[in-house]
C-alpha cells in the first residue's frame, strides 16, 4: 500500500508529515541504495532496511550506516513506481552534509 491510500497531512513540509512519512518506511527492507551527486546515481550499498530510532531515520546498507538524518529535517517521497524512496536531509553521519539518497525496497506493496 502506498503512503497515498493513509491519512496524511497534506502539506509536505510540516512535521506531521515528515513523521508519519517516517513511521511508514521505518521498518523496510531495501535490496539497494544510491547516492544523487549533480544528477549521477552511484551505489553505494546493497540490501540493509530503514529504521526510524530517537526522532532520527536511519539508512543501512552492506553492514554500514549510509545516512542518519532527523526526521524533522527529512524529505522524503516516494517513487513512482512505489519501489523505494528519495530521502534529502543534513546527514548526521557525514558531518551534516546534504545528501540525497534513493532506497530501493526489497519488496514493495501496491
């Protein structure tokens, strides 16, 4: 099911949202992930999952933490396709550099 068919708060930008977008994806296994640098997608990890822990989201792949990012702080939207994320925020992990990271789900749900 896609975070469209839940009750969400319209504007994008609140908290409200960002959190219940959090909470949707918390807990989701992801086959891939990559990072957007200037338009170019490189991988940078293989299979790992999505975890939201203390107010924070928490990306990881091949046994390394690829973001940490607040939750009130995150963008996140679904693709398209519903098979995985794009998540944008100050990463934590990497001295709070901006980064934009795609998950790809293990499995996704219609």
């Amino acid at each position: 099911m896609s975070i469209f068919k839940k009750k969400m708060p319209k504007n994008t930008n609140s908290p409200a949202y960002r959190r219940k977008m959090a909470e949707f994806l918390s807990g989701r296994s992801i086959k891939y992930c990559s990072e957007r640098i200037d338009g170019i997608e490189n991988v940078v990890g293989k299979s790992g999952s999505l975890t939201l822990r203390d107010g924070e989201l928490l990306v990881f792949s091949s046994g390394d933490i690829v973001m940490r990012a607040r939750v009130d702080e995150l963008n996140a939207s679904e693709l398209l396709s519903l098979e995985g994320v794009i998540l944008s925020a100050p990463d934590l992990e990497h001295g709070g550099k901006e980064r934009t990271i795609i998950a790809y789900y293990t499995y996704y749900r219609k």
